[in-house]
C-alpha cells in the first residue's frame, strides 16, 4: 500500500508533463538548441587555442553539453501544478501538506524523486544522442562510468537538499523570492552551470570548494571527463557524502521546525 | 497628462508597497546586480581564458555586455512586468484589468515597482563606466549618439521579445515557461561577438531569435568589426531601428491577442 502511494505521489508532475505535449516539445526544443548553442560556444573559443585550465576542447565540450544536460534533472516547472512550497504559502494551502496520511517530508522527497527520474529519462536520451553524434566523449573507462554514476547520484542528492532547504525558507518569510534567486544563482554559479569551475581564478575555486554547490554537478562532471584523476575519486566521493549527511540532518531538524510554524483554520 | 500623473503616483504607491518587507527589498535590489554579475563573471571568464575572441580585443568585447546590460535594466525597470506575465495571467489578474478603465497593458506594466531593476542599472551603469574608459575608440557626437540609440533599440528589441511571449501566455499561460529561458540566452549568447560561432548557429541568433540585434551588432557597428557580423551592413546598422519596430510589432500582436482572449469563465 505504502508503495502505491510513493508511486502516486511520484507521478504527479511527470504525468503532468506528459498530458501537455507542447511543454514536451517545448523542452525538446530547448534542450536541442541549447545543446547545439553551447557545442558551438565551446568549439568557436577553442579554435585558436590549445588546453586551457588543464581542460582541453573535448573536454571542455563534453563538460559543458552534460552540464545543460543534467540540468534537466532540475528545471520542472511545478510552478504550473501550483506544487511548490512558496505557492502553498502564499495561499495557504501548505496546511494539507499536514492533514494527508502522508508526512510532508516524505511527500517532499517522492515529488523531487518521480521529478529527477523524469528529468533523468530525458539526460539519459540526450547522453545517447550526443554520445552517437560524437558531441560528448565516452567516458575513458569502465572505473570512470562506475564513479561518476555514483558521483552524480551524491549529487543529485545534494542538489535535492539544497532545494530542500530553500523550500523551508518559505516558512520563515513571507516574501523569499529574492532570496530564492540568489540562492539558485549561487548554485547555478558555484556548480559550474554558466562555465566550467575550471576556468574560474585559483581562490574561487578553493573557495567553491567549502560549499556545497559544486558536489552537485562540478565533481560528477569533472570525474567524468578525467580532469578529477580517479585517483582523487574517493575522497571527492567522501567530501560529498558527507554533505549528504550534513544536509539531510539539517534539513530534518528544518522540517521539525517548520511543522510548529504551520496553522490550519486560524490555531 | 492625466494618465502620467496617475502612473506616477502608482508607481510610488508600489514602491512604497516594495519597502514593507524591508530585507526582501534589499534581497531583491542585490539579485538584480548578482544577475548582471553573473553575466559579467561569465564574460571576463571567457575573456581571460580566450584572448582575442572572434579578433576582437577585450575592450571591444566589453561593450557588448556593457550596451546589453544597460538596455536590459532598462527595459527592466520600464516595460520588465511582461517578463513573466503568465503568473498573472493564470492568476487570472487579466480579468480584474479587463474591467477596469485603463489598458491593460499598462496595468500589467504596473502591477508591481520592481525592485531588482535598481541594482540592475546600477552594476550596468558601471560596467557602461568601465567600458567606455576602457575604449579605445574615438568617442565623437556620432558615436556617443549611436550608442544611446544602439541601448534604446536593444530596451526595445528586447521588450518585443518578451511582449510577443507575453502574447502567446494570453492563450498559453505555460508559455511563460519560455521567457526564463530567453532571459538565460540573452544573458550567455548576448554578451560576446557571435562570430566565433558557426555561421549556421549566428545566422540562427540572428533571423531566428534575434539576439545579435541586441548589442552585438552595435556594438561590431561602432567598432569597426560591422562587415564581419556576416550579416549585412546595414541591417547591422539599423538595429536600434529595428528594435522600435519589432516593438510596435509586438504591441500590435498583444492587442490582437487580448482581442481575442477569454477568462476563465469564457
């Protein structure tokens, strides 16, 4: 039974997604374009040099075509379904997040879950599709794949709670939306979204390196293109394990307390 | 004049609205200029690392973020309320406009004072600041004229872009979804000259979704790279032109879809 709920609960946006065929149309399109776009970026700046902050064109490529990639792991829309936390706080309706036999947290985290393997279908299809158009290199070997099959699941995980945390936000303030975007723009910054970490002077990214934001895409990313040797891979494997835990002990202590913070029908 | 007195005195009143939660006003001034930041990070990241970018030199490629931020912050602070009309309308705000005795576009334009448009303008004031001392470039009447039209065109060009998607959310309230992506390709695609692209990507961010318009164009105008934009000459030059009339374009189409569009109830 508990099951067919998680099921339920983790449908929801992506059968949402698939009832509107010009939302999935929509993030074909953007998807292929942007791809395309950033491919040709990376080429036309490499064309008159050589390696460059240790990255070198296919890898820079490669690096910048997964990032919009697994980008798709995170871009759904709820905002559409009327789902997210901000929109439940404006208008009140968190309070049935508290009045279904389902906690809130574990509600939270089965939406993030059929969201990212959603998402995950649609990265994987364009993996394939780059990898056999020669767009992305293959990983260079089986121990490269394994690793940052595992680096990017630790990711996605960190990405979650990071988001998770946002979303408890909305319970403390009642306007957060700037906060909001300054938040995503560090994540999208820090994680190497707009370019490569590697690019970046030497103190921004040993600064990045204190945060949590670049265990979510840096790390997979930079394992999978071979500019993190396999020999460092454990203890970047370690590093973001235990934002893992940290995050997910914070943000349980978050829910606690967000839970006295929520009133139905006036106390 | 009547109307002007009353735009005013809600912007003020807006204003004021924005000053009640004083922390998310100043959240909100810094995520404008952390936006624009962020487009200069990219474009000096990429600077730094290749020289000579499309043979252009650095101080040449600097006023193209320069001339894209300023006319973004503001069509921000001017016409910016369209960007993201698709909440309003599916929040049904369309309907309350339609009855009362003002355009509705001008209701959607001031539906909220915003905030971020302040920080936005004044880091693109800044970089404009440090492009221009930065240039090597004569800097004659013409050109100093030139350029005020080039940011005027591209406010223009770039209210257009995001009116016509505005348009579209009347009907399809999930074409929202769009206009963040447009703003994220403004941001990444219109800030460095476009020739180090393949000639089919530029002539796609030319004629398809016309970014090059913009500032690079202009700006490849007023420094001397115009005939190697691929485009020609002088529809390169006209682009400060070509962002009113893709404006009044724009204009014509939100009318026609608000003619033809039907609330909730039908």
């Amino acid at each position: 039974m508990a099951v067919l709920h998680a099921w339920r609960a983790a449908r929801v946006t992506p059968l949402g997604e698939l009832h509107t065929p010009p939302r999935m149309t929509a993030v074909l399109l953007r998807l292929t374009v942007q791809i395309v776009l950033v491919a040709s970026l990376w080429h036309g700046l490499y064309a008159d040099t050589g390696t460059t902050a240790g990255l070198d064109r296919d890898q820079a490529v490669t690096y910048a075509v997964l990032a919009v990639l697994a980008s798709r792991m995170r871009e759904l829309d709820q905002y559409a379904g009327r789902d997210t936390v901000l929109q439940h706080m404006h208008f009140g309706t968190i309070v049935y997040w508290y009045l279904r036999p389902l906690p809130p947290q574990r509600y939270h985290a089965l939406r993030a879950l059929g969201e990212k393997l959603y998402g995950f279908a649609w990265a994987l299809a364009g993996y394939t599709v780059c990898l056999t158009a020669g767009v992305v290199e293959p990983p260079k070997s089986a121990a490269t794949a394994g690793v940052f099959v595992l680096s990017l699941l630790l990711g996605q995980l960190v990405l979650y709670y990071v988001l998770l945390v946002l979303d408890q936000m909305c319970f403390w303030t009642v306007r957060n939306n700037a906060a909001m975007l300054i938040l995503i723009f560090a994540q999208n910054l820090l994680s190497g979204v707009y370019a490569p970490l590697w690019f970046f002077p030497g103190w921004f990214v040993t600064l990045s390196a204190f945060l949590p934001f670049q265990a979510t895409l840096n790390v997979p990313l930079s394992l999978y293109i071979g500019r993190i040797p396999l020999s460092d891979a454990g203890l970047q494997l370690a590093v973001q394990a235990a934002w893992v835990v940290a995050l997910h002990l914070f943000t349980r202590f978050l829910w606690r307390r967000a839970a006295l913070r929520v009133m139905s029908q006036g106390g | 004049m009547q109307s002007l007195r009353i735009m005013w005195r809600i912007t003020l009143l807006n204003f004021r609205a924005q000053l009640e939660y004083r922390t998310e006003f100043l959240l909100m001034v810094a995520i404008g200029a952390i936006w624009q930041v962020s487009v200069i990070v990219f474009a000096t990241v990429l600077l730094a690392r290749f020289t000579g970018m499309g043979g252009w030199d650095s101080s040449e490629v600097l006023l193209i973020p320069a001339t894209r931020m300023l006319a973004h912050a503001l069509f921000v602070l001017f016409l910016g309320r369209v960007h993201g009309a698709g909440r309003q309308i599916q929040e049904g705000r369309i309907d309350t406009y339609l009855l009362r005795p003002m355009p509705v576009h001008r209701q959607l334009q001031l539906a909220f004072f915003p905030t971020n448009a302040i920080g936005d303008l004044t880091v693109a004031v800044g970089l404009m600041i440090g492009a221009l001392s930065r240039s090597e470039l004569d800097w004659t009447p013409g050109r100093i004229g030139y350029l005020i039209a080039a940011v005027i065109g591209g406010l223009f060009l770039e209210a257009a872009l995001f009116t016509a998607l505005a348009s579209a959310s009347l009907r399809f309230p999930a074409a929202d979804y769009w206009s963040y992506w447009l703003e994220e390709l403004l941001g990444t695609f219109g800030s460095y000259p476009l020739n180090v692209l393949p000639r089919a990507v530029g002539g796609f961010l030319t004629y398809g979704l016309p970014l090059a318009f913009v500032a690079y164009f202009p700006v490849a105008v007023l420094t001397g790279h115009g005939h190697d934009t691929g485009a020609p000459y002088w529809l390169a030059a006209a682009s400060p032109l070509l962002g009113v009339l893709a404006y009044l374009g724009a204009r014509w189409l939100w009318r026609w879809s608000l003619r033809h569009y039907s609330g909730i109830n039908g």
